[in-house]
C-alpha cells in the first residue's frame, strides 16, 4: 500500500531494488576474491597463514590477527534510506 502519488507496487519495487543491488556487490566481491590465489603469508606482517585458512577462505590475503584488526576498525556502512522523512532529510 504505497502513499502519497506513489503508485502501488512501488514499495515492493524498491525493495527489490535493493535486493538485487546488494546481490550483485555481493557477487562482484566473490569474483574478485575467487579470481586471487590465496596469499602464504599474511600482506601485513608477512606472518605464515595457515594451511587450513587458505582452504576455508579462497583469496586470503591477512593472517587470522590482522583482518581481525581490520573488522574491529571497520565502521558498517549505513544503507540507502529510500523511504526518509522529510525531517530526517533536512538534518
């Protein structure tokens, strides 16, 4: 039940969307780390990753410490708020 001038399959609409823009990062991030052999040891610290790492993880580049490192200082992204106020889009 869409509002407004808005037709009314226009909020399924936008949900798939976003469906389909989050699948496609997500598949053009698999092909990228699919497409790179798994590193022996880790870009930042050139210590040895293990064999069992390599396996799970096709691509690895860091070792277990230091993408744990990179995770912890990484800030989530926020998303697309498609359906804002008109409040929340003055501030």
């Amino acid at each position: 039940m869409a509002g407004g001038w808005a037709r009314d399959d226009a909020v399924n609409e936008q949900i798939e969307i976003s469906t389909a823009e989050a699948v496609a990062r997500a598949r053009q991030r698999a092909e990228r780390v699919g497409n790179t052999p798994s590193a022996r040891f880790c870009a930042e610290c050139d210590d040895p990753i293990p064999e069992a790492r390599r396996r799970a993880i096709p691509g690895v580049q860091l070792c277990v410490e230091c993408q744990s490192g990179r995770d912890r200082s990484r800030r989530p992204t926020g998303g697309l708020n498609r359906r804002a106020s008109k409040d929340s889009l003055l501030k």
